[in-house]
C-alpha cells in the first residue's frame, strides 16, 4: 500500500513563494505518474499539475501556468510542487495523488483516476 505525506504549506504573502514536497513510501514512485491537486474551503477539488513517471511529461492547469512547476525526485522517492507569485486565489489544501498507469495524456487532470492520496498541506496567501 503507498502511502503519500504532503510537506512545506504556510502561510505566505502574496507574491511569495513555497516548494511543497510529497514523500511516498510504500512502493516505488517511478511506478506512478503523480499529481498535484488542491482544495479551498466551500470549493471543489481542482486540478494543479501532473508529472509522468519519468517527468518528461508535465501539464499544469491555466490557472497556475508560468508560476507553478511539478517536479520529482524517483531516486528519493519524492516529488515537489514550486509555487511562485502566489494570489490569495491559491489558498488551499494541497493533495498530492499517484496513478499507476504512468504516463496519462488525456485524463491527468481528473481526480478520479489517481489511485493513492495524501493527506494534504495548507497553502495560506495573505493578500
């Protein structure tokens, strides 16, 4: 069973930055394709970013694209969300997700098709 452990949320002014980190343990993470998704309160999940197995392949959703980058580390069983010019808009709990297919084109961004979770970080921006 993978387990999946969100590190390095706080609170941030706005503009400022933070490297989130999710550990995984439990299997091996170049087995999965990875997702960051988030969460604010009263809103639906969302979509962030998604790395192949590899990380040759990245997507990010509109919202945070040219600010956000995923990236991951199989070797330390790692992966990490950089999140720079932060708006209050990016307030939220953010979850990293494993998908055992490792390379998805199509659906990276739903939610339903990760099958491991994390139990999530908060991202507090003060505007």
């Amino acid at each position: 069973q993978v387990q999946l452990v969100e590190s390095g949320g706080g609170l941030v002014q706005a503009g400022g930055s933070l490297r989130l980190s999710c550990a995984a343990s439990g299997g091996t993470l170049s087995n999965f394709a990875m997702g960051w998704f988030r969460q604010a309160p009263g809103k639906e999940r969302e979509f962030v970013a998604y790395a192949s197995w590899s990380g040759s392949t990245t997507y990010y959703s509109d919202s945070v694209k040219g600010r956000f980058t995923i990236s991951r580390d199989n070797a330390a069983n790692e992966v990490h969300l950089q999140a720079n010019s932060l708006k209050a808009a990016d307030t939220a709990a953010y979850y990293c997700a494993a998908d055992l297919r490792r390379y998805n084109s199509h659906t990276y961004d739903s939610g339903s098709e990760y099958d491991y979770w994390g139990q999530g970080t908060q991202v507090t921006v003060s505007s």
